[in-house]
C-alpha cells in the first residue's frame, strides 16, 4: 500500500464529488450504445487498459450486444505519482491484432501521451482500425497528439480518481469521479 488509510479516508472526506455514480452509470450506458452503432458489426478485439480501465471496462462489456474478443494490455506513466512521466509497457496485446479493429479502453485521457502510444504500437502491428473510448476526458489548454472516439464525462484540469481512476493506487473501487481537494 502506498499511502497509510487515515490518509487516504482524509483525502476522499475532503474531496469534492464532481460526477455521482448515477451519471457514470449513465455516461457508460450511452457510450455503449454509441460503440455499438459504430463498431457492433465489426466483431472488434477490445483491449482493457489495466489498471485503470477495468471499473470501467466491466461496467461497459456487459453491454456491448455485439461478439468481442477481449484482451488487456498494461502500460503506465503515472505508477504512484500525480504527474505523468516515462511511458513502460508491462504487458503488450497477446490476442491477435493482425487485420482487426481494436478498441483500446482507458480510464482518463489527460495529456493523450499513452493512448498516442498504444495507438502507435496497435497500429504498427497490422491492425486495420483503431478506436479508442475514455471514460473520462480532462479539458486541458493544450493540444493532445489523439482525440478519444468515444468520451462518457468531461472533467476540469484537475486531479481526479475514483470509477477506475486512483490517487497514489487507492480509491480506484468508488463508484463516482472525485478530484483532489484544492487540486
């Protein structure tokens, strides 16, 4: 554990609720309905992003009314901080990639860096289309190098977790975005 749990009870008493678990929810419905419409006849391979993306992708595959092949890749450029930093690949696509639409499910896009990454390596092997779908899309003042094909909420530049998302690798299990207090 890297944060002692008085410490992270204090963070999320003191955190400000910025989307409830009823419009997560929601946001997940919609999306399925849309990657359904776009992708459905496709019978695409969708690839989890770990650790983040999994509340997420478990509250959207079981609505997804299409066959998938689904598989997960792990990459990270956060470990532990609150910045980004050096991009590592722990676990890269086992299913076959080769000829097929993949769908790679994060939990946030922020700066884009890592999913531009995981754009380029699916790409580079032999895959014919990628999509991407975020649960969460941070507004930033910046230009990002990949716009998300599908977005469930939009947050402010600020430090969130929960749905998926964590601070210092707890709360990820909340059912609702919140953010950093006076982040």
């Amino acid at each position: 554990m890297t944060m002692d749990l008085d410490r992270a009870r204090r963070i999320l008493a003191e955190s400000d609720v910025l989307v409830s678990a009823e419009q997560c929810s929601a946001a997940t419905t919609r999306m399925a309905a849309e990657i359904t419409r776009a992708i459905g006849s496709e019978g695409p391979l969708v690839l989890a992003v770990m650790g983040g993306a999994t509340v997420f992708a478990g509250h959207l595959l079981s609505q997804l009314a299409f066959p998938l092949e689904f598989d997960y890749i792990h990459v990270s450029r956060y470990g532990d901080k609150t910045r980004g930093g050096s991009l590592t690949w722990k676990v890269e696509p086992s299913a076959q990639v080769e000829g097929r639409t993949v769908l790679v499910l994060d939990d946030i896009l922020d700066e884009g860096e890592t999913m531009a990454e995981i754009r380029r390596r699916v790409l580079g092997m032999g895959a014919t289309r990628f999509l991407c779908a975020v649960f969460c899309e941070k507004m930033i003042n910046k230009p990002k190098p990949i716009v998300a094909d599908f977005v469930g909420i939009s947050v402010p530049e600020r430090y969130v977790f929960g749905y998926g998302m964590d601070v210092a690798g707890l709360w990820r299990n909340l059912p609702a975005v919140h953010a950093l207090a006076g982040h």
